[in-house]
C-alpha cells in the first residue's frame, strides 16, 4: 500500500512538470492567416480544428500549427492548429517518426536540434494527417514522454562537410597559360623533399581536438535535457519524501495517543493523594491497579509513559527532517525547471 502511494505521487509530480517540451492545450485566439504552403477556403482565413480530427485529414488538406509569442512578455506564450488546403509542399520534407503514435506529434514542440531550450521550437509546423513538415528542416527533434525522438524524412543525411584539401585545390587552381601560376610551381619546387613527412602528430591532435569539441557539444548541448530530468528527479524525491514523513508524522501521533492515554490513568491514581508529595511518592513505590486484565505498579506506567514520550519525539523529528528534505527537493526542482 505504502509503495503504490509513493509511486502515484511520483508519476503526479512527474506529470505536472512533463509539459516543458509539450503543448497542453491550442487557446489562442488569433485570425489563422494562410502562406504559401496552406491556403485558406473561406474569407481568407484559415479555420481552427481539434487536436483530435487532424489524424483524419482528407486527401489535399493541410494543418497548420502556429505559435503566437508576445515579443514584450506581457502574456504567455500559446498555440492553435488550423486547417485549410495543401499548397506546394515540395519544398519541405515530409518528416516521420517510427513506432511514435501520431497525435503525440501533434502536441509535441518540435525542435531544429538537440540542446535547444523548451521555449526555442519551431514557430509553424504543418501536418497532413501522416507526416509531419517544417520549412527548411529536413530533420527535427521531439520529446515523446519525457525522451528525444528524432524525425526525419526518407533520404535525410548528414550535410556535407567541406574538407581543406578540396577548399585548397579550389583557391590554387590557375590556368595553364598563367605566367604567376608557373613561378609560383618553381619556386615551390626549391621546398619539395622526397623524404616521408610523419604527420602523425598534427593528426593526433586534430582527433584530439574533435573529440573534445564533440565532448563538449555532448555535455553542455543538452542542458536543457540535464536540467529538466535533474528537476524530474528531485520532483521524485519531493514526492518520496513526503509520502515518508507523512507515515513518520502518523507513527508520532499513535505515541502520543498512547502516551495521552497513560497520563490520564496515572492523574487519576495521584488524585487520591490531594496533592500530598508523600502519599504520591508511597503510591508510585506501592500502588497497583489492574488494567486489561493486567496488574501494574504505578511505577511500571510512569515507564511506560517516558518510553511512549521518546518514540513521540523520535518520530516527530524524522518527519520533520524529511518535511524539509521534500521542501528542499521542491525549491530545487521549481529552479531547474523555470531556468
């Protein structure tokens, strides 16, 4: 029972703070306007349409999602999804993402590049009902749960990378007939060795250098991931911790029922004496009394009662240490969160 409990306060943390990378609801209220990749069929405005019907868009219909950003902050950022007819979309590439459910891409920001932060996605993002487009990206990054997906399309690849041999071949070429060109060949000529030149240091330092560049781009390109499941994390402990003290707190308060109960009997008992020290003190050496069908000294209670009294304290004092771990846990979450 105690598990169940920590892990539905887990997953209720979790899932308030999961939307960073997700659009929770399309509110805004602005006119859609069509572009060159969607076109309006009725006044000239594009209409809006449920997150839940663009998965059945006919043949030739197209979806628009916009975001609307308020470039002086006063009010929040918000989304709407539009619909109208396709245009020429043979500019784009269509993009998709194996084994993703489709309407979760519907709903997911989506991203030119991994270590982008949350509110950096991609204005316009259009749908078709099967493929997902973004003009001038033939690549994209989502969050599907929490994890980065990638979208590409078919034949996506990697751009090419200029090498500085080709570049040098480039900027040196000159025609046969180019007298500089020619002096230029002889006077190299007077440098030329046929003894191998070992490069093997220059080299070793540029992979170096590769491997740190891409060391870097690993660790410091994802802050915003680090940061958001850092935050999830001690979302995590927050809750844990909470669960914990809770049952700390309910421990305290069955010792200090336990403890009330006992003051009450032993009261009772030392009343007889009208506050006489000394018929007290007879009493708590002497008196017996009878009780759940045990026979106990007064003495025996008092024990019991200190030792009821120092589980109340102990308790108490856990729950207060894991009250503050979660408030801790919570402010440190709230930080990485809003960073």
């Amino acid at each position: 029972m105690k598990r169940s409990i920590l892990w539905a306060l887990c997953l209720s943390v979790v899932s308030a703070f999961a939307g960073a990378y997700d659009i929770s609801e399309f509110e805004a209220k602005d006119a859609g306007t069509p572009d060159a990749y969607i076109s309006a069929e009725f006044g000239g405005e594009l209409t809006t349409i449920p997150a839940d019907e663009v998965e059945s868009l006919q043949e030739g219909r197209l979806v628009v999602r916009q975001k609307f950003e308020d470039p002086f902050g006063d009010s929040e950022t918000s989304y709407q999804l539009y619909q109208g007819s396709a245009g020429d979309l043979s500019s784009m590439t269509a993009m998709t993402a194996e084994g993703v459910d489709y309407s979760k891409l519907i709903t997911a920001k989506l991203y030119k590049k991994r270590g982008e932060s949350a509110d950096k996605d991609v204005e316009k993002v259009y749908f078709d009902g099967k493929s997902v487009f973004a003009e001038g990206l033939s690549t994209a990054i989502v969050f599907i749960d929490g994890s980065p997906v990638t979208l590409k399309g078919e034949n996506a690849e990697e751009p090419p990378v200029e090498t500085a041999a080709a570049k040098s071949s480039d900027d040196e070429y000159c025609d046969d007939d180019d007298e500089d060109c020619e002096d230029d060949d002889e006077d190299l000529s007077k440098y030329r060795t046929s003894a191998p030149v070992d490069h093997s240091a220059a080299d070793n330092a540029d992979y170096a250098a590769n491997d740190a560049s891409e060391s870097a781009t690993d660790r410091f390109g994802i802050a915003d991931e680090v940061r958001f499941w850092s935050a999830v994390g001690l979302s995590a402990l927050a809750a844990a911790s909470i669960v914990i003290g809770v049952l700390q707190h309910s421990e305290a308060n069955k010792a200090q029922t336990a403890y009330d109960d006992l003051s009450e009997i032993n009261d009772n008992i030392l009343s007889a004496c009208n506050g006489d020290a000394q018929c007290e003190a007879v009493l708590v050496q002497k008196g017996q009394f009878t009780t759940a069908g045990s026979t106990w000294t007064l003495k025996n209670l008092q024990d019991r009662m200190d030792e009821n009294k120092k589980t109340h304290d102990s308790y108490a004092s856990a729950r207060n240490i894991w009250f503050g771990i979660a408030g801790a846990s919570i402010a440190g979450a709230v930080v990485l969160f809003v960073w």
